[in-house]
C-alpha cells in the first residue's frame, strides 16, 4: 500500500493492513477491546500497524465518541499582566497532567468580550471553566455553572451563587500592608482602589477602614481615589489625591500597575519615594523588586491561586461531584522592600 504524504491514514486502512474489521480495529486503538472479547494478539496487531502507518486518531471523532472533548477554557483578563498570565500557566500545567489542553482567551478587561468567549468556548465543548471575571456581572457564568459545566472564578467571589471561587486573603493582606504604613508612623494615608464593587477590592477597603479606626484614626472618602486595577487609574488618582491633599504622606496601592502609575505621578510632582511619600502596593510583580525604589508589596500566591483553581476543576471531572467547598482563600506575604519610610516630622 503507497500512501502520499498529504493523505492522512484513515482507520480502514489500518483495519485492512491488520487484517480486521474496521470495528475491531476502533475497538482496539480505543482501550474497549476487553469488552468486546477481542484477542491480545489482534490488539497488538492493530497497534502494531497503526504505529507503522503513522495513523492519527481524529480528536473530533474521539470526542463526539467518548462525548468528552479534553479541552479547558481559561479566560483571563488581559494576558500581558503577569498575574493572569502566571495563573494561565499554572491551570495549564496542571490540565496537561491529567491529558487536558487548554483553550486560553482574553477577555481585554470587557465584560462583554468575557460573555461572548464564556460562549464561544462553550460552544467548542469544552469540559471545564476557569474564569478571572472583569467585574460584578456574573449572568453569563451563572448560566455556564447551572448547564453543569465544572467552573472556578478566580479572584473574584458571587456568594449570591454556587460558583467556586478561589482568592486571596484580602483581608489579611490589606492588614499586613497598612499596619506597615502605620508603623512607620504615617496617619496622613491616601488609598488608589481597584474596581468598585468586586469583591477584593471591597474587602480591602473595608478592612482598612477598620485598621485605620482601630489605630484611632478616621479614613476620610476623600482619600481614596481611582476606579480600576490599572496603571492609569492609579497615575491619575495619585494627581488627584496629592493635589487636594498634599499632606498625604503614604499610599496603599489596590494593585501593581495601580502603584506603578502612583510612581509617575508622584516623580511628576516631584514627591520623592520613599524620602517624600511611601507606598505599598497589594500584589507582587517581578519588576516590584527592580524598579529605581524596589516596592514593598503584599505578595499574593499567584501560581498557588491557579493550581488550586485547576486542582478543584480537575476533582469535579473526576468523581462528577459539585465541590462542597465554595471559597478557598490563599494566604498572602507582605514583603517589606524600600519604598516606605519613616514619616518625617
């Protein structure tokens, strides 16, 4: 038999060169050759000139055969920040051990583009969600959750839902990150928040709030500023905020880029960090720790969040249980680098 080398081996060739049916030949190469009494000796005959062949099973045929497709959505919000790209990978590594591969889409930070991909991959039949959110709105996942696809959230919790969502701990990060700013004697504190209304941003907020009033001290709505995790955001509330109160004397960053736009702005107004104005940022970067001032951060476990997430899925396919466990909160580090100083008298 001369086979061209565009034309890809079908099944009845190999069935022929084995000399067996077309049936027995599927039933061989697809692990059922017990169930229908089909000889050791033909199975690795069958096996045998497959391999010789260079035969292909079709990844559709297999699929619309065993109704499982071995596919993962993983939708993130923008691929070039290094927090949704390192959880992306790590929900790969994990997929790839179980034999999964992963269809990763980027939802550039707009709900509506993460509604149409939520669709679109399901659509392409994929197995299991995980899913960084934009924002507050949850229909789409909601609808994708109740049809019984296995889905995980990350970094954003709907506990009006059943979805499971995998976060850090952000009320013990803002915590950390704070009293740091406290200890260094700072009371003049200006805040650049996140997204209103998203969960990690409200929990940061609010435990703030509380610090602040623990320590005595009143967090005025006048020193918090911004309305996205962005480094825009976070350079224009920073103008904003040491504009209308230039006694700031420290900032707590939401996010990273947030804190890097702070360090345009701050240099623009010529506040020098740390000597004139501190900052600590929720999140960690690899560029935090090489920048002209190395930041302090609160370090969140970016490649633990997209394991836990990929661990969770990859149980519910497994054993075809809904998770009781609804929240799993990851704990974070603050690592205190150069960017905060005692305030100065």
């Amino acid at each position: 038999m001369t086979l061209t080398s565009h034309q890809p081996v079908t099944l009845h060739q190999v069935a022929e060169a084995a000399g067996v049916s077309v049936s027995t030949a599927s039933r061989a190469l697809n692990g059922r050759a017990k169930t229908y009494r089909i000889s050791e000796r033909a199975v690795e005959n069958v096996q045998r000139e497959a391999q010789r062949l260079g035969f292909r099973p079709s990844l559709l045929a297999r699929s619309l055969q065993s109704q499982r497709s071995g596919l993962m959505g993983v939708v993130v919000p923008d691929v070039s920040n290094p927090f949704f790209a390192a959880i992306a990978r790590e929900v790969t590594l994990q997929a790839e051990t179980q034999g999964m591969s992963v269809l990763l889409a980027d939802s550039r930070e707009t709900t509506s583009v993460e509604t149409k991909l939520v669709d679109e991959l399901r659509a392409r039949r994929v197995e299991a969600l995980v899913v960084c959110p934009v924002g507050t709105e949850s229909q789409h996942l909601m609808d994708a959750d109740d049809a019984g696809i296995p889905l995980v959230v990350i970094d954003r919790c709907f506990p009006e839902t059943s979805m499971t969502s995998v976060l850090s701990d952000n009320v013990g990060g803002a915590r950390r990150g704070l009293q740091q700013l406290l200890n260094h004697g700072h009371t003049e504190i200006g805040c650049l928040q996140g997204l209103p209304g998203t969960l990690p941003n409200q929990q940061r907020l609010t435990t703030i709030r509380q610090t602040m009033e623990e320590a005595g001290l009143t967090f005025a709505d006048s020193l918090l500023a911004g309305d996205n995790f962005t480094e825009q955001s976070g350079y224009e509330s920073t103008l904003q905020l040491l504009t209308s109160h230039p006694e700031i004397s420290a900032l707590f960053a939401f996010s990273t880029p947030n804190a890097f736009g702070a360090l345009r702005a701050a240099e623009e107004l010529g506040r020098s960090v740390p000597d004139d104005l501190s900052v600590v940022t929720f999140d960690d970067s690899p560029f935090a720790d090489f920048m002209r001032v190395p930041l302090s951060t609160v370090s969140q476990d970016v490649e633990r969040l997209g394991r836990t997430a990929a661990e969770v899925i990859l149980k519910q396919l497994r054993t075809g249980k809904k998770p009781r466990k609804r929240t799993h909160t990851i704990p974070v580090k603050l690592i205190p680098r150069h960017s905060i100083a005692k305030v100065q008298s």
